[in-house]
C-alpha cells in the first residue's frame, strides 16, 4: 500500500495518450499470452480450457476497452453567472481490489482496467484458492512499462489483507466481488473512513420462459446459462420459471439438452462443465440437493475432482433451492400462471442481479424488462455481459457498475471548479 501510495503522483500525472498506450500494451500482452494464461486459469480453478480461453479473450478486450478510454471520459462546463465553471474527473488515489475465485482474471480486468484507466494506482488481493493468473497479470502489466507500484498484486486470506485493505486509511476505495455476506463486512469495514465502495455480490436470478417464447431456442440455451463454470457464477440463471401451459413440454426439451452437456476433464477442448472448486464447495451445493428428488442428474467422471453432476429440482417459489445462490450446476423450475405472477417470483428474491424474458410478444419483453428488479436483463437470450456495457447488481446484489463507461464513474471523483471572468 506504501508503495502504491508512492507511485500514484507520477502515475496520475502521466500524458493520457501515454497512460493509453501503456494499457493498450498490456492488453496485447494478455492476446500473445492467451494460451498461457488460460491454462494457469483452467488448472487453478479446474474451468474448462474452452471456456477460460473466452474469459482470458474479454479481459483483452476490456484492458483494450479502457485504453480507449482514457482520453474519453472528461469533464463539462455548465452555463452559471459571472465567469465559468468546469468539472473535473479526479482519480481517487490508491484503491482496493478484492476478488473471487470463480472468473479470478476476467473480474480482475473488469476493475483494474477502469482503476487504472482514471490515474488511481491499484492494490489487488485476488482468492486465496486462485491467485495464479492475477500474478501473472501484475508481471505482464511490468512488462508492459507500466511503472512499479501502480498494480500491485498482494496474496493472502481476506480476513487478514482483505481486511487490511478495508480498514487502511490511505485507501480510497474498496471495488468487491464476492459473496453478499463478505460484502456486507466489507461495507462495515470502510465505514471507518468513509471508503467509497463498489460491491458486486451473489445472484438468483430468473429466466422467465412465456408460453408464447420459441420454447426449443430457450431450453437448448438454459443449460447454458446455469451450468456454464459449473453452475459458480453470479449470473447463473438457476431459477427457471416457466408459464404452466408450456410447463412439461419445456421440461422435456431442458432434460433433453441438459442430458447434451459435457462434463469431463477441463484440459479437454470439448469439455462444457468441470469439477466444484473445493470439497468444502461441494458440500454446500449438495445440501440445496439433499431432500428433495431432482428432475434429471447428470452424469459425472470417475477418480480425482470434486465432481458434481448437473441437476434440475422441480420447486416451489418459496422452496430454499429456489430462493438462496447454490453456486453449483443445479437448477429449480418453478411454474407460474401469468405474466404478474412470473414478475411477482421473479422480485420475490434478496438479490437482483442478472437474468432473461424469453417471449415472441415485444410489448411484454419491454414491460417485463422494466418490472423485473434487477441490474441487468437479456431478451431471449442468456447473454448480458460485454466489455462495453453496464453490468452490476440491484438490491443485496450491490451497488456501482463494471464495464463500459460507467465503470470510470466507480473510478473517478467529480470536481467542481469555478473561475470568475468579471473585469
Ligand atoms: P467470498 O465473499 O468468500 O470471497 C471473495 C473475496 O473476498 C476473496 O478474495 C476472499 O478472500 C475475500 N474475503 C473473504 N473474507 C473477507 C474479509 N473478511 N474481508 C475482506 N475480504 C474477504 O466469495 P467467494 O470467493 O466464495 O465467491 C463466491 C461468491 O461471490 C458468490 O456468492 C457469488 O455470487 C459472488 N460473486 C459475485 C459476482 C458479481 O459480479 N456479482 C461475480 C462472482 C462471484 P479469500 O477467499 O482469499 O479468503
């Protein structure tokens, strides 16, 4: 922190064409180590290597993202009497990175990128479980020219330098991703020294199928949406609702595709779903299993992992499957009668991240995306997250966006500055 605290003068001073050209360079750094890091990634977390290649691809795109960025995000002069007056964006100073285990590199660019992008000097506590691609990112940030102490990437437990971090006084802000509980700590944490704090935290988020949607579209792509990365994403769209009339057809077709899924070994390109992170991990994702007869289980390798299959509950709205994150590839259907009643479950959850309307009829797609509380919504479609656009929580899903420009508003403070013109 001393040394980021250090670096953050120079760095904030840099030419923005140069700041720019310095993280252009670590984004084309990232694109001639793809490989590499996608296996550090896929190893450490146990992701399939297809996937953790699409996920190394975005974090380019994000670094080349804020790149452009930099010289784009400025300040305004408002119309006011006697002289003029301007804004400023000011960088913040050191700030605080905390990330989860489950996507540790691509979560990481989503923050550093913009940090970085708005002048502030960084230090970033990556999962103790997942480090390794985080590391590597800080020597190829070095490598790139971008000055020592300006990303700083520090391991350990959260609740000894995660917590550091929090309670620092020369940290400005704190940017979470990780479990609402922590987030709550998190909040509690900066309170001390009025951190500002940008939390990204867990999901249960919908996929409202309507009788009217083209039912084989949504149910080949649901799979997808839920057991991507083994079910361990914040997005996952783990709860299903499905209009009665279409209910059993649709819950045919899902078991179908679901049976499609391949689970195997995640250095195997043709590899869909890997193993849980930890055994712990499995433990807690089994016990949202325990007690209930599921739909369709999939099946799973032998031998070393910790597997678990993919799984479809059949529920009940107020059933704990279908209302807490289990965090693992198992999914509740839940059937609903109209279009109220599909908005009603939908916003009957703490959380209000992510999740997808699936309907031929456009005025309800519209009208569902505006009743629906959550940060961020696809239409038939499970795909919501781009380096361009928004993406962050409502509710006990957080606060504060990543991605896209208003990322740099998480970044940047606002100064207001008054120049008098009277003679
Ligand atoms: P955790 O909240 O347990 O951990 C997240 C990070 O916080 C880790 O780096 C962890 O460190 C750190 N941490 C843990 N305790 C503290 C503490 N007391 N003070 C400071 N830092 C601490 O979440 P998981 O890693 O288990 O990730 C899964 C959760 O993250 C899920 O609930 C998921 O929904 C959420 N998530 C949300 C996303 C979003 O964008 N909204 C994206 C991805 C995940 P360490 O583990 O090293 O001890």
């Amino acid at each position: 922190m001393a040394r980021a605290k250090e670096a953050f003068p120079a760095w904030r001073a840099v030419a923005p064409a140069d700041r720019a050209q310095q993280l252009r360079r670590l984004a084309t750094l990232v694109e001639e180590h793809h490989e590499e890091l996608a296996r550090i990634e896929s190893r450490n977390v146990g992701k399939p290597i297809g996937g953790a290649r699409g996920e190394v691809a975005m974090v380019a795109q994000v670094l080349h993202f804020y790149a452009g960025a930099v010289d784009k995000f400025h300040g305004e002069t408002i119309p006011v009497v006697g002289g003029v007056d301007m804004t400023f964006r000011e960088p913040l100073g050191v700030v605080g990175l905390i990330t989860p285990w489950n996507f540790p590199l691509n979560i990481a660019s989503w923050k550093i990128g913009p940090a970085l992008a708005c002048g502030n000097t960084v230090v970033i506590k990556p999962a103790e479980l997942t480090p390794l691609s985080t590391m590597r990112l800080g020597e190829l940030a070095l490598e790139a020219g971008i000055p020592e102490g300006v990303l700083n990437v520090v391991v350990g437990k959260g609740s000894v330098v995660g917590q550091r971090l929090i309670e620092h006084p020369d940290v400005a802000k704190i940017g979470f991703t990780g479990s609402t509980e922590v987030g709550r700590l998190v909040m509690q944490g900066a309170a001390s020294t009025i951190k500002r704090v940008t939390l990204e935290l867990g999901g249960k988020s919908a996929n409202i199928v309507f009788e009217d949607a083209d039912l084989e579209r949504a149910a080949a792509a649901a799979p997808y949406a839920v057991f991507d990365n083994a079910g361990q994403d914040c997005c996952a769209r783990s709860r299903i609702l499905v209009q009665e009339a279409v209910y059993d057809r649709f819950l045919d077709l899902l078991v179908e595709a679901t049976g499609k899924l391949r689970v195997g070994d995640p250095e195997d390109d043709a590899t869909e779903m890997g193993p849980l992170i930890s055994a712990a991990h499995r433990e807690t994702v089994d016990s949202f299993v325990q007690g209930t007869t599921p739909a369709f289980r999939g099946d799973v390798p032998e031998g070393r992992g910790f597997w678990y299959p993919a799984t479809l509950v059949e529920a009940g709205p107020d059933d704990r499957i279908a209302r807490e994150e289990v965090f693992g590839p198992v999914a509740a259907l839940v059937p609903f009668a109209d279009e109220a009643e599909a908005v009603r479950i939908a916003n009957s959850s703490s959380y209000g991240l992510s999740g997808s309307i699936w309907t031929r009829d456009g005025g309800r797609a519209l009208r569902v995306a505006r009743a629906v509380e959550s940060g961020v919504l696809s239409i038939n479609s499970n795909s919501s997250v781009r380096p361009s656009t928004p993406f962050g929580g409502v509710k006990q899903s957080g606060f504060g966006r990543e991605l896209g420009m208003h990322a740099l508003e998480g970044y940047s403070e606002v100064k207001n500055v008054f120049y008098a013109t009277e003679a």
